[in-house]
C-alpha cells in the first residue's frame, strides 16, 4: 500500500519552511511499519507532483494530510479535489486541528473520504492497518470520522492518550531545509514535547479538540533530550522551539526537561502561563536564563478582572507586569498574547487593555505584544447530530478566512467605534513595535514603520492610520498577523 503524508503550505505570502512536529509524531510510528513519501508545501523548491507519487494501477493507496486553521485549509482543499477528479480510488484522509474542528463540512465535501478526528496518530495507523484488507466506509475505528450516503456520519470517540515513545526518523525528512533562522538562532528546530493542555481557556479550542478526562500527555524528558541531541549533532541546530501549550505544566517534568536541555547548550523558546511564572522567586529567573530560555510566550490576555473570569483565566495586570520585569532582568524576551472583541468587550474594557499594554511597554520595551481578535466558537462537534450546510471552501473565503485566524471583528456585535478602536490601535502598535523576532523585517522597514507611527503612539491617536494602512499594503511593514 502507497502512503503519502502531504503538509500543505502555511502561510500565504512566503514559504517559511519548519519542522512538521505532526507529521514528525505520525511518522515515528509508521517508521518501519508502511513504507510511505512526505511532501511538503512549505519547501522553498517546489515539491513534487503528489499526483505522480499515487499508483496509477489497481492497489489500495493513501494520501494524508495535517491540516491546520488557516491557509493549509486552502492548500488541503485544492490537492484533494485534484487528487480524488484523477484518482478516485485513493483514500483521502485528514487530520490536524482544522479536520477536528470541522469533520462533518469536511466530509460533506465529496472529496475527502476520512477524518481522524482530535489526536490522529494512532487513529490513522489503526486505518492503515485495517486499509489492507476492508474498505474505508466499512471502518468502524475510534477517532475516524466517515460517511456514506445509506448511513450518514459513522463516528465514535477516542480518549487522548500517550505520546509515540519511538524516536522520530529525521533522516526521512530534509531536515537541513527545516532548520531556518529565528529571533532565537540561526538554525532552530520546532519541537512538540508535549500535546494537549491542562487549562480550559473559554476562547481556546485546544480542550475541545483533544476532550476526554485528560487532555495532556508528555514524553520522556530523557527522550526528549536524545532527540534533539541527534539533531544538533546531525544537522547543527543551535536553538529549540518548543510548540507546547505549556513548558511548565508539570512542574517535575520541566525542571528535569530543562536542566537536560542546558547540558546541550541551545537557545529556547517555549510557552507559559503568567501565573505559574509570578510565583517564582529570584533564583529560577536567574536557573532559567542558564537553561538557554531566550524567549516566552505568555497569556495575558486582558486587563478587565470580568472578562478575565469569563475566559476562566486567573491572571492578573499586575501579574503580568511583575513577569515582564522579570523578563527584563534577566534578559529573556517575553511575548505577551491579548484577546479583544468577546461578547462583553465594551469602550471602557478595551481602553483597560489598551492603557495596560503600554504600561507593559514601557517596563519591558523589548516585549512583542500579539493581539488576537476573538472569533466565538468556530467549530462544529463531532458529536453533534445536526447536518452542517456550509461548503468547505466557503470556510476559507473572506470574512471567515479571517475569522478563523482570529484576525477580524465584523462578525461581532460590539459598537463600530470600539470595533474601529481596536483595529486602529493594533496597527499602531505593530507598526510603532515591530516584532522583535521576526527575522524577515529590513533595516529600512523597521524605521519607516517606527518613525510613522511614533506621533500616533505617543499621543494615543489611533483613529484612521489611512498612512499605516498603505505602508502594509505596499510592504507588509506593520506585520499584522
């Protein structure tokens, strides 16, 4: 049987290649089991024809695809309506967040025969094995969402469960490619420790996705520490990205993972919770920069205590002002994540936010700030009986397009003025403070965008940024994400 895993291009406007911690994870258990080909959209060099790589012939074959919110969903639609008008016969399936999130749309496509829905991996190596000897709409596996005309959605849960113990083949994947430069090294490696999240943010889709009673697991930090070895002695990396929802969730386990990781000497970014980082004395600021910590993305969130509650978060401002010091002192780059425009945000709770972020500029003025526009629930449950109506492509058009990436506010119902206000003061601020990371930035660009919107920022005049907004459009400048 032919399997090809396809990660579909991230990003709209360049090719940033990095490495497919999913697939990664997927991978170390079909390693030795089916043979199988990885391509990869976000490859500087143009991958190869996923079309040619399927049998032409009779034998059953598989195309797979990790598919997150965003603009992968464009990338996925598009190979698999060309793959399923060519080859019929191969059975599409997909995975990731995106596929999770919205498994009926996705079936109802026509194009898409499969979905493995919340943690896939041992999903779809149950699928494949049980591929060689029944068809696809006959499977009955936990995880697998499909569907058939005579009996309509067929789907039972899967519990969350551990990680893959085996070690990632990195020898399979062009690994030289992935290892780009980043606000944190030269050559950095995107790694997954850890999936899942202790925390049950209301706007965050993460518990939804995994569910269960427990939806967090972690590997080894031994194994973890071997991996990353192999990589530095292999390939050369000199820095370590970590994509877990929290570096420090377990305590015990980050301690040992952290200490393991100094012995090696690379630079590191992870994510945090503020709390959990205000709580911690002198000491472990000053053991935490000498475990290589370069950067820390943290949750802030909002300066208003109701709209904190509602998220079902427990920080504080001057929670997150404390850390930022912190931060400071010992010169690690903190990267502080907002959220405006929920259900209850008002002129008064954004001007909370708003007066709060400078406060944080100007204690930490190296700080990124990331400003996320809510989007309300933006998916279907997989348990849900209703028929979804809504075309798969129209997910990815315009305002939803937007919608998913937390990137706009018109489907609100919060006042014009406020929704205008918040529109205005992001690109003032990303345009006042570029991101500091963001390796991409010029010289030039960088004191443009500065220098433009100094007299904005300084006098809290955000309204209309018409020069701001033709600066983007020409150059990107601003980096609205």
């Amino acid at each position: 049987m032919r399997v090809v895993l396809f990660n579909p291009r991230a990003t709209r406007r360049s090719r940033k290649p990095r490495f497919p911690t999913g697939l990664g994870e997927v991978c170390a258990e079909l390693h030795g089991r089916f043979e199988y080909r990885i391509v990869d959209g976000n490859l500087r060099d143009a991958p190869p024809a996923i079309s040619s790589l399927l049998p032409k012939a009779k034998g059953k074959s598989v195309l797979g695809i990790s598919v997150m919110p965003g603009f992968q969903a464009v990338g996925a639609i598009s190979v698999s309506k060309e793959i399923k008008s060519r080859h019929a016969q191969v059975n599409i399936i997909w995975g990731g967040f995106f596929s999770s999130s919205y498994p009926r749309t996705i079936l109802n496509s026509g194009y898409v025969d499969a979905v493995a829905v919340g943690q896939g991996t041992a999903t779809f190596l149950e699928t494949l094995s049980a591929l060689r000897t029944r068809e696809i709409k006959e499977l009955e596996i936990p995880g697998l969402m499909t569907r058939d005309e005579a009996n309509g959605f067929r789907f039972t849960p899967r519990p969350m469960g551990p990680m893959s113990s085996n070690e990632i083949p990195y020898h399979t994947f062009p690994m030289k490619e992935y290892l780009q430069p980043t606000g944190i090294g030269k050559r950095t490696l995107y790694y997954a420790s850890s999936m899942g999240c202790t925390q049950t943010c209301s706007f965050c889709g993460i518990k939804q996705v995994y569910g269960g009673a427990r939806s967090w697991y972690r590997q080894p930090p031994e194994l973890v520490e071997q991996q990353i070895r192999k990589v530095q002695a292999a390939y050369g990396a000199d820095s370590v990205q970590f994509v877990d929802a929290d570096q420090f969730a377990e305590e015990q386990w980050a301690f040992e993972l952290l200490d393991r990781l100094s012995a090696l000497q690379l630079a590191w970014r992870g994510y945090a919770r503020v709390e959990f980082m205000f709580r911690q004395k002198e000491d472990f600021w000053h053991w935490l920069k000498g475990t290589g910590c370069a950067c820390l993305f943290l949750g802030a969130e909002g300066a208003d205590a109701d709209e904190l509650f509602h998220m079902t978060k427990t920080v504080t401002v001057e929670q997150t002002l404390e850390v930022a010091r912190h931060c400071r002192e010992v010169e690690i780059l903190p990267e502080f994540s907002y959220v405006i425009g929920s259900p209850r945000e008002t002129a008064d709770t954004l001007n909370a936010t708003i007066s709060s972020i400078r406060r944080l500029k100007r204690i930490c003025p190296r700080s990124n700030v990331i400003i996320y526009f809510y989007s309300g629930p933006c998916r279907e449950s997989a348990l849900s009986p209703a028929h979804s109506e809504t075309a798969l492509e129209e997910l990815v058009r315009g305002d939803n397009y937007n919608r998913m990436v937390w990137n706009s506010l018109q489907h609100t119902s919060l006042e014009h003025r406020v929704v205008r206000r918040a529109v205005a003061f992001r690109r003032v601020l990303y345009s006042r403070f570029p991101k500091v990371t963001d390796v991409s930035r010029s010289t030039v660009a960088e004191w443009l965008s500065k220098t433009i919107a100094a007299w904005r920022y300084q006098l809290g005049v955000y309204g209309n940024p018409i020069e701001l907004e033709c600066l983007d459009r020409l150059a990107n400048i601003s980096k609205i994400e």
